[in-house]
C-alpha cells in the first residue's frame, strides 16, 4: 500500500527563480550602481526570499522516486460508486473528465511523472471547509487515464 501522503516541494525552476532573484539583488547592492538601484537590489532580494518560501510547484511521496505533477477534478457525489470501480479497475468503467456541473463535492487527485509508466490516483470528499480522504491511492498505469491527462 502506498503512503497517501504528496508533500508540495521546489522544482527545478522553482529554484532556479528564488536563485536568480537573489543573486541579482545581491549583485545590485554590491556593485557601485547608486541609492536608487541599490534599494531596488533590496527589492529583488524580499522577493526571492518569499518565492523560496512559498512558491512549490511539483510533488514527492516518501516511498516513490521521483518528483510529480498533480491534476484535480471534482466530480458530483452521484458519481462516488463509478468513480471508485474505476480506479479499483472494474471492467467497463473509465475515467472521464467531468462535465461542468454545480455539485462538486469530491476531488481525485492524479498525481503523475512525465518520465514514468504510471500515475497515482485518489478521491476526496467535501466535508465542510476541507476535503477529507474517501479512498487509498491507486497505481494505475498511464495509458489506461489518458483522457485525464
């Protein structure tokens, strides 16, 4: 069984953003520029601080390998019973994206790696104010949830 647990961490271009903005900055206050572009250097070191601590794109579970991008859907709470025979691998069912609808109280989640051969999959149920686990995380190969991604 896997962990359920997807932590948001920094990407490669994450990084290499908050990186850049500081060095520039640093660069901007240490070369003889003037007041105006030092204090601006100042700036873009704030800034690259705060993109370092809050801008995490990408995901990473404890015991899989590898960085992951995550999709979400919401779906009607109808549709639960199909939902869950899919991703348990029931002949007949599929996967489809929803269709816009006004009752959206569970989210599955697909979190996927371009360089692998499978995604992991989970539903959420909307109980006020968060969305709560309905089922465990399912491994399923790529192709088979195509018209997700």
């Amino acid at each position: 069984m896997i962990n359920s647990e997807f932590v948001k961490v920094h990407s490669l271009m994450d990084t290499f953003i908050y990186v850049a903005l500081i060095i520039a900055g640093v660069l901007m206050i240490l070369l003889p520029f003037g007041q105006v572009i030092a204090v601006f250097g100042c700036f873009l070191i704030v800034s690259g601080i705060v993109v370092a601590l809050i801008n995490k794109t990408e995901y990473k579970n404890l015991q899989l390998k590898g960085h992951f991008k995550k999709l979400e859907y919401y779906y009607p709470l109808k549709k639960k019973s199909e939902i869950v025979g899919a991703l348990m691998g029931e002949p007949g069912m599929m996967l489809f994206p929803p269709d816009n609808d006004n009752e959206d109280v569970l989210r599955l989640d697909v979190y996927y790696a371009k360089s692998g051969d499978k995604a992991y999959l989970q539903l959420f149920k909307y109980v006020p104010y968060v969305y709560e686990p309905a089922s465990i995380v399912y491994e399923v190969d790529k192709e088979s949830i195509q018209q997700l991604l």
